[in-house]
C-alpha cells in the first residue's frame, strides 16, 4: 500500500487531470496506517497522502473535477463556502485547504504543525540569513508577473536541502522542511535551487531511481 500511495503521489504531480482514484482510496489508506506497526514508513506514508491530496484540491480548483472523489469534493465545497463569503476577513485559498486537508487525510495530526515563528527558528543562521533576503527579493519578481495556470508544465518536485522560513508565492503559502519532497512553482524552485534551498527531482525516472532519491525520507 505504501508503494502505491507514493506513485500516485508522483503519477498526479505528472498529470494535467486528476487521476481516476477507486473510491474507496482514503478508507484504505486510512486501514493501512491503522495496522501498520512500521513508525517511519507510516509517516512516509502520511506525507504522501497529505500532499496528494492537497494537489488534487489545487487541481480541482482550476480545472475539471470528474475524477474527485467524495471526500474530496465535501472539502472543496467547504473552502469555496468560506472563500466567497462577503466577510472583511476571509482566510486566503492556501490557509483553507492547509486547516482542511491536514487532519482529514487520516484523521489525526500528521506532524507538520510548525507554526511559522518555529520554522524561522530552525532556519540556519549566518550566511542563510542573507540568503533568505536574496531568494525572497526574487520571489517577490515572480510575484509581479502575471501567472496562469498549466499544472503539468509549472510545476517541479524538489528535496528540501535546507530548512527555510514559511512564504508566500501570493497564491499559495510554503513551509519548507529538511528532506521534504514538494512540488513547486517552477519559477521558485529554480529560484531557491539557485540558493542551494532545494534540489530538483526527475520524476520521471524509473522506480529504482525514484527509490534512491527518496531513500532519505
């Protein structure tokens, strides 16, 4: 099962529509974590379907919808909701499916709860410091161009080299975490590749190469 939950994983970052999941995907997965005595491949495990489902209500957001599965869809409904409520206040896009997708995967914590002041605090000092001011100054060009959306094509999946304070892209908001595996706006991973922050992952390599990258989770 956890093989499975990683390629799919994978399998969503490489395709423009939402894969055809069974329906019955999550309570799987949910029964899997439950009986799996294996703590560090359980946490893999976790990571992947948090973040496979995050994309897939990314996805589901810009584009077609046919393949969401119930759940899904029920979360999706729930953000538009809040998100096209006349209020003064309305959490950004980003924050909603965080709150919503975090605990829902498996019904519990999943251990990526930093608050934003803990990740700056785990950031590296000295030199990083001036590093974390370059790559924001950069961020900041990107986020003056005018986006659109191509999933497939704008997107890159990156190892986390460095821990490195939460931000934003203007669209959405990014924790990143030592030996995390993300999917990235291109234009920032290329940015923070630079910096030496990430490093791009081909995943289109075959299994036993995707295994060794990997090897570090």
């Amino acid at each position: 099962m956890y093989e499975k939950i990683k390629n799919l994983f994978f399998e969503e970052i490489k395709s423009d529509d939402l894969l055809n999941l069974s329906e019955n995907f999550y309570e799987d997965a949910r029964e899997y974590l439950k009986n799996n005595d294996d703590e560090k491949e359980v946490e893999r495990a976790k990571y992947y379907l948090r973040e496979l489902r995050k994309l897939r209500i990314y996805k589901a957001l810009y584009g077609d919808r046919t393949n969401l599965l119930e759940e899904e869809r029920e979360i999706l409904s729930l953000i538009e909701d809040i998100e096209y409520k006349k209020e003064e206040e309305v959490p950004k896009t980003e924050d909603l499916i965080e709150e919503n997708v975090e605990d829902e995967v498996v019904g519990e914590d999943l251990g990526f709860d930093d608050t934003i002041e803990e990740s700056y605090e785990n950031f590296e000092d000295g030199e990083n410091e001036e590093v974390g001011e370059d790559v924001s100054r950069d961020i900041e060009n990107v986020n003056a161009q005018p986006k659109h959306i191509n999933i497939k094509k704008d997107i890159d999946v990156v190892r986390v080299i460095h821990n490195f304070p939460a931000f934003t892209d203007g669209d959405y908001c990014y924790m990143l975490k030592k030996n995390d595996v993300v999917a990235l706006n291109r234009e920032i991973a290329t940015i923070l590749e630079k910096h030496n922050i990430v490093k791009k992952v081909n995943v289109y390599e075959n299994e036993k190469k995707d295994k060794k990258i990997l090897s570090i989770l």
